[in-house]
C-alpha cells in the first residue's frame, strides 16, 4: 500500500503555517548547496591530497555522501522544520527487509542494463575507477571504502534525492516524481556508464520511500548496491559502477 502525502499547510510553534512537503524552494537552495560542497572538493587538489591515488580516491568516494548531506541539511532549513516532511521516519522491518530485497534487484537490473549498453555501442569506461584505486589500497582503505559506500553516500545522497528532491515532485504525481527526480540523479552522475545504473538505482529507491512512507528503506536499497564494489574487490579483483 503507497502512502501519499498532501500539500497542505500545518501548523508550527511559531503560529506560521509550514508546508507538509518540500517544494522547489528546497530543490533549487539544496541543488545549490551540494554543487558548492562538491565543488570545494578542488581545494583537496591544492593540498596535494590527488597526488596519492588511494587518499585521493578515498575522498571521491566519501564525498558525495558529504555534498548530499550538504544540501538536504540546507533545504531543512529554508522552511520546514519537521524531518518527517523528507520522510525521514522510522520504518518497519518489514520494509527494512523489503529494502534489502529490492537492493539485490536493483543490482542485477543494472548490471543487465549495463550489459545491454556495452554490447550495443562498445561504450564502457567507468568514470569512478577512482573508487577501486582506494578499495584496493589495502585493508583500512578497503574498510574506509566500504564505510563510505554503505553508510555514508546512501544517506547523503537518499536524504538530498529522495528525500527532498522526491518528495518534492512528487506533488505532481507519483509517475513524475519518481521518474522526473530519477533522472535528475542520473545526470548528476554524468554522461557515462554511472548514468543507467544511477537511474535504475534511482527509481527503485524512490518507488520504495514512496511506498514505504520512510527514507531509510532507499537508503538500503542505495548501500545493497554500493556493496557490490568494495565486496567485488576484495573477491575478484573487479567491480562496477557504484552510485
């Protein structure tokens, strides 16, 4: 069963009237915010830190969970002041179950649509190789990566992109909002072979925040995926895009 939630004002302690969902006031000062914090990940550069391939791979890979953390704390705070209005809630194991079923299918779906797009038009450089050169530093950085990976992009970029991004747009149907913002999370991936996986990633995730009414099954929807990579190191050598 979906749990929708209306546009309608509610109450605050101050007397004003707040909206029950985020709105594009959130999408804009959020997008805004997480593109700065992402930019200033040139500042590493100036401190030498890209000259060594592991530190420099293990701040790629961590911050994109910090710049999603960036802008949803930003959007939190333009009006709204109940986390609930991001769907950040409490869950049931049900659905932590559910998120962790819909994880695996999501792994799979991507890698058959990787598959399909590599054998159609030979294209398959992977823009995050910067990723594997950390996870196969050594043992810290592989425990780093995969921290990184698994706890802290999941939430950083589910908090942004579902949660206030998501929720945003889906005021205009649930068909618009999970498509529309999962297309948005395609791009911010780049042209490349990240772009399809982002975006089966994408609409999976939001289809179940959507459904669940909770953030925190996308979350695990988002880390069952980023698993794969650092898993996939440690055991062959090899992996795929991560989102």
């Amino acid at each position: 069963m979906s749990i929708d939630h209306d546009d309608r004002s509610k109450p605050t302690s101050t007397g004003l009237a707040s909206p029950a969902r985020p709105g594009w006031p959130e999408i804009i000062v959020g997008t805004l915010a997480a593109v700065v914090a992402l930019l200033a990940i040139r500042l590493f550069g100036l401190l030498g830190i890209d000259e060594d391939p592991v530190v420099h791979g293990l701040v790629l890979t961590a911050w994109s969970g910090v710049a999603g953390l960036v802008g949803f704390t930003v959007a939190a705070l333009v009006r709204i002041r109940s986390w609930g209005a991001f769907s950040v809630r409490r869950t049931s194991g049900r659905w932590v179950l559910l998120g962790v079923a819909a994880g695996v299918a999501a792994l799979v779906l991507k890698g058959l649509v990787n598959t399909g797009i590599i054998a159609v038009t030979g294209f398959s450089a992977d823009p995050q190789g910067d990723y594997y050169d950390a996870a196969g530093g050594g043992v810290l950085p592989l425990i780093l990566t995969f921290v990184f990976l698994t706890v802290l992009t999941p939430v950083g970029e589910e908090f942004f992109f579902r949660g206030v991004v998501t929720n945003a747009l889906l005021r205009y149907g649930p068909v618009v909002g999970v498509l529309s913002s999962s297309v948005f999370f395609a791009l911010v991936h780049g042209i490349n072979i990240a772009l399809p996986s982002a975006f089966v990633v994408g609409v999976i995730a939001a289809e179940v925040m959507r459904r669940s009414g909770s953030i925190w099954p996308a979350v695990i929807v988002h880390a069952v995926n980023n698993a794969a990579l650092p898993l996939l190191v440690l055991l062959t050598g090899t992996s795929g895009p991560a989102v």
